[in-house]
C-alpha cells in the first residue's frame, strides 16, 4: 500500500496493527513529519511493516512497489498549493492504477458553499482542540467542492470510481475503485483492535453520513 500525504503516518500505523500482513510505504514531503513518525513506528515496532519515505505526492511513481494493492490519501489533497499540483497528483495515481490495477482511497475535506458553515458546525458540535479546529477550517477552505474534484478526477483517467459525500452537511467527500478481489482467505487476516469510545463513535458517524452518489 502506498498512503500518501502521510504526515506523521498515524494511519499507516492502525492499518498495519489491523493487518498483520500488510506492508505499506508512507509518503509525506516533510522530512520532520517522517523523522517523528519513524520515531513513533520504532516504539510500536510497526518499523519493518511500514515504511516512511519524503517523497512528493505530486511525482510518487518510484515509491510504488510492483505488487502495490492499494494507493490511498486521507485528508492530504487539500495540502496542495494549486489546481495544477493536484491534478498532477491525480493522474500519477491514475498512471499507477492504470498499469497495476491496484484499489484507490481518497477521503478528503469538501468546500462548502459559505466559508462561514464550517467554523460554526465545530462550534456547535464542540470537543475539538484548537489546533485541530485550526488544521480544519482551514483544509475545508482550501478543499475542491465535491463537483470539482469529481471533474479533476475524471480528467486524470479516474473514471471508475465511485464517490460519496457526508449528509446532511456535505463537508467531507470519499472517492475509491476497488482492486482485484483479495478472496475470503486475505478477509480472515484482518484484526480487531481496542479503539477509544469516541474513536467508535467518530467512525459510527462517518459511515452513517457518508450517502454514495451515482
């Protein structure tokens, strides 16, 4: 698996804790966030399942192993500076499910139509820590609406993707392709794990309010 925009690959880490088998490559451009996350993994002796690597998510395709299953980015694609850098982000990840057939994972912040929604939906709903509440107001306003990533999508050759959007208020959006099925043997792999209550419930949320869209 290649995660890219990986940050400090806290991800990476509880994909690797859940499936014992899996070997995943990290990507994140910078080098403190590597350097910390490398320090994180040795201490959860996740060090030879995952790998952090600096690498640009614009320009990824030497990073990516032969046998890649799966090319994923959780909320990294608003981090881009520009149109042109995600949609050179985009068709590196349609060049790669393109040549290998590999599954796809995108979870990214949706732009609202009034840049004032959000910061009051994190008022009312409360329990976030400043830093968060700052990291997310302002991925949701550098984020594509759900319509314009759709249509970065489409012209980076992703045109067999499916997408969701969160109801009632649609400020998270989820576009994904599955890759060749694993078989019931590779579904047996996978790990329960002790998760915090408000882990469960944050995640209850999301899948109920993710809606599929055609």
């Amino acid at each position: 698996m290649i995660d890219l925009g990986a940050a400090t690959g806290r991800v990476a880490a509880v994909l690797a804790e859940h499936r014992p088998d899996a070997r995943i490559v990290a990507v994140d451009l910078s080098e403190e966030m590597i350097r910390a996350g490398r320090s994180a993994l040795a201490a959860e002796h996740l060090s030879d399942r995952v790998t952090m690597r600096v690498g640009d998510m614009r320009s990824f395709g030497e990073l990516v192993p032969n046998d890649v299953a799966v090319v994923a980015s959780s909320w990294a694609l608003e981090n881009l500076p520009t149109l042109s850098d995600m949609d050179r982000c985009l068709a590196e990840i349609g060049d790669v499910r393109k040549c290998t057939g590999c599954a796809v994972w995108l979870f990214n912040f949706a732009r609202l139509n009034s840049a004032r929604t959000y910061p009051a939906l994190q008022k009312l709903v409360g329990g976030v820590t400043p830093l968060l509440a700052r990291n997310g107001v302002t991925g949701e306003a550098a984020a594509p609406t759900f319509s314009e990533l759709r249509k970065q999508l489409e012209a980076a050759g992703l045109h067999d993707l499916r997408h969701a959007v969160f109801s009632p208020l649609p400020f998270l959006q989820a576009h994904w392709a599955p890759g060749p099925s694993p078989g019931d043997a590779h579904k047996r792999l996978w790990q329960s794990l002790s998760v915090p209550l408000q882990t469960r419930i944050d995640t209850a949320v999301l899948r109920a309010g993710l809606r599929p869209l055609p």
